[in-house]
C-alpha cells in the first residue's frame, strides 16, 4: 500500500510539473484562450474584463469627466491686401478683392450659462467664431471680452444642457502632479495627452504682460492653445496657451495660464468689461551689481527703480529713483515681472505697505495704487 501512495504522489507530482512548463512556455498547446477567427485561424485573446473598472494607473476616468466641457474653436477673417486701395496695384494686378483666413484652437466651458475660456490670440480679429461641442453640436460664439494682457479671452455661446469642467485649485499643485492636456492639435479631433507638472511659477519668457505660467510636459501642439490642462481628478488648473519649440510641434515644454488667474480676468470682464489692476507709476529694473553701484544702494536682492513718474501714486508715496523694492503687501519680490503680478494684484485706492531698501537703510511706505492704464492699440486705417 504504501508503495502505490508513493507511486502515486510522484506520478502528480510529475504531471503538475509537466503542466506548468507547457503552460509557461507553450499555453497554446492547452487551448487556454483560443478562438478560431471567420476563416478558421487559432487566435488567442486575453479575458473579458469589466469596462467600469479602469485598469490600475489609468487616467480614463479623468478623461472622460472634462473631455465632454472642451471645445474647438474655428475662426474666420475676411483679409484684403495691404495695398489693394492704390491704383497702381490694381492697374497692374487687378482688384484682389478679399480672402477668407481661417484660425483653429480650443476652448473650455466654465458655466452652464455659456461662458467659454479661451486665448485671446485664438479669437483676435476674427470676424466669426464657430465653436463646435464633443457631442458634434455647433454654435457661433460672441466675445465677451478679451485681456491682451494675459492672452485670455472670454466667448458665451447660447446653447442650452452644456457640460461645464469643475474647477481646481491651481495654488495648491506640485511639481511632479500628473496632469493631462486636452484640446484640438492641428485640428485632427479632440486628443487627450498626459504628462506631469515640470515647474510652476514661470516668467519672463516674453509671452505675456503679466506671466505666472504652469510649465508641463505634456504633449501641446498648435489647435491645442485655450485648451484645458486637468489634474487626475479631471478638475481644470489651467488654459494652455504656449510651447517652446524649434519645430513647431511639442517638444515637451508646454505653459498653461493658472486657473486663479482665469479666474480673475473672468470676474472682472463679466462684472467690468475689464480687467482693473492696480498701477504704481514706476519705471522697473533687475537689479544688477552695475545698477545697484550707480545708485549706491546695498540691495543683493529686489526690483531697483530707475524712473518714478511725477505725481504718480509712487512719487506721492515718497518713492524715489535709486529705490530697491524688496516686498509688496509682505511678499517677496525677487524680478521684475514678480513686482509688476504683485502690484497689478492690489486693490486701487486702497493704501498698501511696500517695503523699500534705500542705500543701507530699509523704508516702509505706504502706496495708494490707481489704476493700470489700457495699453494704446495702433488704429488701422
């Protein structure tokens, strides 16, 4: 008896272990997975799994929460050539008349009431501006408003049952967060690319007036610009709006404008028709050993002021050319652009603490901001 038990129990345990290895290194040869296709062919295909549940890492979810709230935009502009009015070049080229230019980019719905989020380069000049939904619905769309400034743009269309993005706290993310940027890249259709947060806070690119830019690695091409950059949760952080490329195609440094300033020019265009900021009248600089050495002033570390305007809000504050402006409201101010964010940000008319180091000595003013003048466009004529 105990003979066959032990005849036995190696004969399983052979068997077992012949199994494995087929099952290892030829699963084919158990069936395991096999159908046969229309034309008899042995295919393996891997089990059925539940469409509810999104695979481990996935971003699907996210996708699909904000996907439904980003739009392309289309524009077009009738355009005549500069010189068509002279009667030379009509004489010798005849009347060209005028040529339609098309302009492509993406939007983002904030509001059930229609408000769309998007750049102003997008829209600007545009004659008509189509807006087309997820679900293929089209719609012409109104500005709103635009701020150059910030290169965002405000457009309301009147369609009813719009999906609208949550909104996210933009103040609050890290670098290293896993982001995904969704829009309309050289107008193939909506795409949804992923990619984390490669640094926050980034300026004096010479983009923008006022430039707090989210950078992002992030696949952005042309036609994505007003598009939406989302966290994992699919709330929006940001509108994206640039590229540094060589190429013209994404090269894995994209800038998105953060959803805190989005929604400052949102308020104030809708509330305004205009964005107010605050103004000091003052000529900024980066301070430079060189700068600081002209106006003998021992500042390491600032913005120097090398022009005040007379009977501005600064000059009455007492500030002076030679002045080195270290903080604004209690914050830092280390560059030029971070001194002009912060004083656009201030209340006008309402007295703000500016800390000024002048020579060696450190000075506490008071400055009353007005308001930020509209910049003068050129007329065309």
């Amino acid at each position: 008896m105990k003979r066959i038990w032990l005849l036995f129990s190696q004969s399983v345990t052979v068997l077992v272990a012949a199994y494995f290895v087929v099952a290892t290194l030829q699963p084919d040869w158990l069936g395991r997975g096999t159908t046969r296709s229309g034309a008899g062919i042995a295919l393996l295909e891997a089990p059925a799994t539940s469409s509810a549940q999104p695979e481990p890492g996935s971003l699907s979810s996210a996708a699909r929460k904000a996907a439904p709230a980003v739009v392309s935009i289309n524009t077009s502009k009738e355009v005549r050539h500069p010189r068509s009015n002279d009667p030379w070049f009509q004489f010798f080229f005849g009347d060209q008349g005028s040529q339609s230019q098309t302009g492509l980019g993406s939007g983002v719905i904030i509001s059930p009431d229609g408000y769309i989020l998007t750049n102003n380069h997008v829209v600007e000049g545009a004659d008509e501006i189509e807006v087309t939904l997820t679900d293929s619905r089209r719609a012409r769309a109104t500005v709103i408003g635009t701020d150059p400034d910030t290169d965002l743009a405000i457009l309301k269309v009147e369609l009813d049952k719009l999906p609208v993005i949550v909104l996210g706290n933009s103040d609050q993310v890290a670098v290293g967060d896993r982001v995904l940027a969704i829009g309309n890249p050289f107008g193939v259709g909506q795409t949804v690319t992923s990619g984390i947060i490669s640094a926050l806070g980034r300026s004096q690119l010479g983009i923008n007036t006022f430039e707090n830019f989210i950078q992002t690695d992030a696949a952005i091409n042309p036609g994505n610009s007003g598009g939406a950059l989302v966290d994992v949760n699919g709330n929006l952080l940001g509108i994206n709006t640039a590229i540094y490329s060589r190429s013209g195609g994404s090269m894995g440094i994209g800038f998105a404008i953060p959803v805190s300033t989005a929604r400052l020019v949102l308020d104030g265009i809708v509330k305004d028709g205009q964005v107010t900021r605050g103004w000091i009248g003052v000529e900024p600089n980066e301070l430079s050993p060189e700068l600081a050495e002209t106006f003998a002033v021992k500042a390491t570390e600032g913005v120097i002021i090398t022009g005040v305007l007379q009977d501005g809000p600064a000059a009455q504050a007492g500030l002076r050319p030679g002045d080195v402006i270290v903080r604004v409201d209690g914050k830092a101010v280390t560059n030029v652009s971070e001194l002009l964010t912060a004083v656009a940000a201030l209340k006008p008319g309402t007295a703000t603490p500016f800390a000024v180091q002048r020579g060696d000595a450190m000075v506490d003013l008071k400055v009353t901001p007005g308001i930020r003048p509209r910049p003068q466009r050129a007329v065309k004529r």
